[in-house]
C-alpha cells in the first residue's frame, strides 16, 4: 500500500460539505480541518500497483467546491 497526504483549498464555507462528501465516498483514511492555506488535511492509502495522481485527479478533484490541492506522497514511515 501506498500513503500519501492531500491538502485540500475549499471554496469559502464549504469546507465542511467537501469533508462531508469525501467521507460519504469511503476514499479516505482519515480527514482533519487545518488552519493556514488550505481546509482540509486527508490521509489516503491505495493499492502499490495505483497511480496517485490518477487517484487524485479521478477521486478526489471529483468532488465539488474544492478551490485547490497539494499533495505529498510518503515514502517511509518511522
């Protein structure tokens, strides 16, 4: 399995729908509200032979009234 983080921008006021939604998809692992630039921290895993950024681009932008995203792909965990 592979983990990686995705920082999700809301459109203003709809942060808790966008949660909401990626709940709702069971696509994520685990979701938290951020203060700062973006909304949202989402943890998700998937499949070593699945390509995140198709992910990303297929599963998540999918999901209405989100502004922008910044992913960070994890490679070891201590």
């Amino acid at each position: 399995m592979k983990t990686f983080f995705v920082q999700i921008k809301c459109e203003l006021g709809k942060a808790y729908e966008v949660a909401s939604a990626l709940a709702d998809a069971e696509i994520a692992s685990e979701i938290y509200s951020t203060a700062g630039n973006y909304d949202l921290l989402v943890k998700f895993y998937v499949d070593d032979e699945e390509d995140i950024g198709h992910f990303v681009n297929e599963r998540v932008h999918a999901i209405g009234n989100i502004k922008d995203t910044f992913t960070t792909v994890t490679f070891r965990a201590f």
